[in-house]
C-alpha cells in the first residue's frame, strides 16, 4: 500500500476536553490498543467500545490505550500519544462493514502487514470483535489472527491473560483457538467444514445481566461525538419482535433487559459528568419500568433522549416523560407501506396502528418526526413502495392536524434503505434485488417524497447495499478485493471488475438445503 509522508494526529485537546465518569490509570504493566475503524466522533459513541475501555481497565494491571482513523501517519493513543505499533496486541472494534477499509487503512499506517501470515513476531496479534465477527468474520479471516465472539464480559477473562502470559503469536492462537468464544483462522480453517463445537458466540446471558457489573455505560463523557456529552446507559439486549431481515434480534438472543435499579444506579452516577442522558438498545421502549425510569432521569434534572422505539411500545406515559426532557424527535420503523407485506417481514403491525402512535406522537408535542424504511424487500412490487408514499402522505396529514393549534408545521424525515439480507437472519437465503427492479423503486419514492412540503428523504446507494452486501456474505476470497479497495479503488470499479465473483453472491439467492458458509458460528 503506497504510504504517504503524513503528519500524526495528536490528540491533546481532545484529552482535555473528556470527562472520565471514574479516573482511568494509563501506568499498568499491560496495555492493549483498542482501535475503532473510524473517526473519533462515531467511535466514542459506541457503548461497545466505551465498554472494553472500562473492562480492561477493570482488570488488574491492564490499561487500555484508544486509536481512531483521525489524521494521517502512525495512529496515536488517545490517552498519551504512543504509537499503535508498540503495543503487543491491538483490538478492534467493528461494527459495520463499510469500516472494513478503515480497519486495514489503520494497519497499514501503523506499519503492520496486513495479513497475518505477513506479520512477525514484533507485530501485534490483531483481535477483531463486534457485530461484524458474529454476522461473519471470513472476509476478515486473512487480516485477523483472533476474532473475538459475543460478549465482552465472557472473553476478557480469558483474552487478557493470555495475552499477558504468552509470549508469541503463535502460542496465543493457539491457547485461544481451544476456548469457546474464539475464531482463530489458522487453526480453524472453517470454509468447508460443518458446525464446530468449539465456535461458539458467548452472548451475555439473562443470568448474567441480573448480577451487578454487567450494565454498559459510557466511560468518558465527551462534547466531540455524535451523541455529544451523552451518558449512554444500555436497557436491554435483543428484540420482543423477529422481523426476518433483523440480525440484532436473531443474532443477540431473546430479549431480555437490565434490572432496574442498576439503570437508576447508573443514573445517578452519570450526574457528576453530564445533564444529558441516553438511553440505548434495539428495543428501548419494551423495558418494563422505561417509564418509570425516564420520569426519575426527569425528576434529577437530565435532558434524555433514547434510540427508536418500537411502534407498539410509543405510549402516552413514554412520550410525556421524553417531552418533558426537552426530547422533540422521535424515531419509527415501520419498514414497510403495505400491511400484509410487513406481516411477510414478521411485523404485523397494521398502517392504522403507526398513524395512531404518530397522531399520539405530535399531540404531545414533538416536531421531528424519522421513518425508517425497507425496499427490496422478497415479493415487494411497485404497489407496495407506492404504499410507502401513501403511509407517509398519511403521517404528514397527522402532523398538520394536530400541530396547527401550535403554529408550528414539524417536520418528517424518511430514511430509504436497501434490504441487505444478512447472515443469521430469516432471510439470509434471499438475494439483494437487481438493480433494474431496485432503480425504479428508489425513483418513485424520491419523486412521491420530494413532493411533499415538509417531508425530506435520504436514500440509500445502490452501490453502498450491493458493497455491503458482498462484504457481510462473503467468505476469505474477498481479502484481495478489500485491500484494493483500502489501497483507494472505488467501490463503483470494484464492483465492475471483479462482477464475476461478486454478483452471484450478491444477487442470486442460496437454495434451501445448501450449506451456508457462515454456518460454523453457533449460539453459546
Ligand atoms: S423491531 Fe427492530 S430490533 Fe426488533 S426485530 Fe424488528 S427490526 Fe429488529
């Protein structure tokens, strides 16, 4: 990869800026590098990430140094300047597969080969974790020495020590490769073989979220992130709902929440660095006690804002308190225009029942209103997306109505997206649509949307969802077409160049019956 002469990236006054909800040493004997493959801003609003920071820390002495893609040259710790090449062990965090660039752009900045078979024993064991290594790690296989599975409370135990007991490469994988939790390529060499009993993914259990010490909370209060000087507490994992095309519901387990007086515990502790909370999960609303919970947020003085709520849990009690908060955006996911084509995506929720929750939503007052919807979705015709326009004309008639005695006029967005049939999903048979039927979709939408004063749209790329869709089905064969990409090829040449390869994974479906080859992965 052709290296630039580039300035480093200090990160002085950003340091100065974070407020650490419990002081962090950076003096323990071990250190691991934990790397987000993106910017500062998206990285620190990851609960994820902040999570291991404060379980590393957790353990006895281990320190943990953060390094973003911010800047150009060799990548430097957040916490005091050091370069990532002089760490034992670098730790990524990789949630989305568009990141899979950043994660061997950073490598290469760093000076560490890019595949592991490169790498000596001066370089660090590179370790992937996060959402991606469970939906698939194989397109990763080439680059990581050790994927991380499930749960960072149930793999630390077991990663730290080793890392700090071990001293080769080699003889990490290979301690690693014979524990449950851990993907370690050269020894597994999955592509081919059926379920292994040791490729388990170690999700944290409801046992577990019922003992203290298992709620993630932010770690560092920020301004510089998304979710700027935000407190994230997490409520629950997985979803009461199986929509097919969802991996958080198939892939995290069943629903289960965070005890109460954990999350009130964690408010209270938030109060010494922020005024701001968040709540977060894949189903906020369907905590038991989430009203009872906001009020008390209220009651201390936050400003609270949480992550979409699912349609059926919008109740009046939920609404009042996130309003009284100073909240005026709310966050829906109706997927869909059509009933029965969301009662085949699993979500029998009926058009009635979202304009009821929208009418309940701007009769309480709020302004902004997103919609988040699905194209592409198995059997969907023109009819159906010409249901999306309707469902949200309808919304729109809704907000006027009941905003007019306010003299104000709101406001809604509608996201577009593409259906990426994922790995581990109800649908991870099914093929993206072709672009010919893809085109005209996207094209009524934005004509039927764009018309509507009051109304914007952001669609997604039908490049970006083939992209993501190749790179989350994949197996290890990808690796060259991902460093060209991270060398600066565009999406759009890569796409047309390697169409032999990447087009029949991408847009024809797997017959029931065929193994799939991400299959080797299993719930622990
Ligand atoms: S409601 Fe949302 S989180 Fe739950 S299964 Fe459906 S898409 Fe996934």
């Amino acid at each position: 990869m052709k290296r630039r002469q580039r300035e480093e990236h200090s990160w002085h006054e950003t340091r100065a800026a974070e407020r650490p909800v419990e002081p962090f040493s950076t003096q323990g004997r071990h250190a691991l590098a934990l790397a987000y493959a993106n910017e500062y801003r998206i990285g620190m609003s990851s609960l994820a990430l902040q999570r291991v920071y404060e379980l590393v820390h957790e353990e006895e002495d281990w320190t943990c140094h953060r390094f973003f893609t911010d800047g150009d040259g060799m990548p430097l710790s957040v916490e005091d300047d050091s370069p990532l090449n002089a760490f034992g062990a670098v730790a990524f965090s990789i949630s989305f597969e568009e990141d899979y660039v950043n994660f061997l752009r950073l490598l290469d900045r760093a000076g560490i080969p890019l595949r592991r078979e490169q790498r000596s024993e001066h370089d660090p064991v590179v370790i992937v974790g996060g959402a991606c290594a469970m939906i698939n790690p194989l397109p990763l296989a080439e680059f990581a020495d050790v994927f991380v599975l499930g749960a960072a409370e149930n793999l630390l135990p077991v990663l730290l020590p080793t890392l700090a007991e071990e001293r080769t490469r080699e003889a990490v994988c290979e301690r690693l490769a014979a524990q449950p939790g851990y993907f370690v390529p050269s020894h597994h060499h999955p592509e081919g073989q059926a379920f292994s009993p040791k490729l388990v993914k170690l999700e944290l259990s409801e046992n577990a979220m019922r003992r203290p010490g298992h709620l993630p909370t932010t770690a560092i209060v920020t301004p510089h992130t998304e979710f700027s000087n935000k407190f994230l507490i997490e409520m629950s994992r997985g979803c009461p709902e199986k929509c097919r095309y969802c991996w958080a519901t198939f892939g995290m387990g069943r629903f289960r929440w965070h005890p109460t007086e954990f999350i009130l515990a964690a408010v209270e502790r938030a109060r010494a660095v922020t005024d701001q909370l968040g709540f977060v999960a894949t189903a906020v609303g369907d905590h038991p006690d989430i009203e009872m919970i906001l009020r008390q947020a209220n009651t201390l003085g936050f400003r609270t804002a949480v992550s979409s709520v699912r349609i059926p849990a919008v109740t009046d009690g939920v609404l009042e308190a996130l309003f009284a908060s100073g909240d005026r955006s709310i966050t829906l996911a109706p997927e869909t225009g059509s009933d029965s084509l969301r009662e085949r995506l699993n979500k029998p929720i009926p058009n009635q029942l979202v304009l009821d929750k929208v009418r309940l939503i701007f009769r309480q007052g709020f302004t902004q209103l997103k919609l988040y919807f699905l194209v592409g979705l198995p059997g969907e015709t023109l009819e159906d997306v010409e249901a999306i326009v309707e469902l949200v004309a309808a919304c729109r008639r809704v907000m006027l109505e009941e905003l007019a005695p306010t003299g104000v006029i709101g406001h809604i967005h509608v996201g577009a997206n593409i259906l990426i049939p994922k790995p581990y999903t109800g649908w991870q048979r099914e093929a993206m649509e072709a672009p010919a039927k893809l085109k005209p979709k996207i094209a009524l939408l934005k004509r039927g949307l764009g018309a509507m004063p009051n109304v914007s749209i952001g669609a997604m790329s039908i490049r970006q969802a083939a992209w993501q869709t190749f790179l989350s089905k994949s197996g290890s064969d990808a690796a060259e077409i991902i460093e060209a990409a991270a060398r600066g090829q565009t999406i759009s040449s890569l796409l047309r160049r390697h169409a032999r390869v990447i087009e029949p994974l991408v847009y024809e479906a797997a017959p029931a019956g065929q193994r799939l080859r991400w299959q080797f992965l299993r719930a622990g």
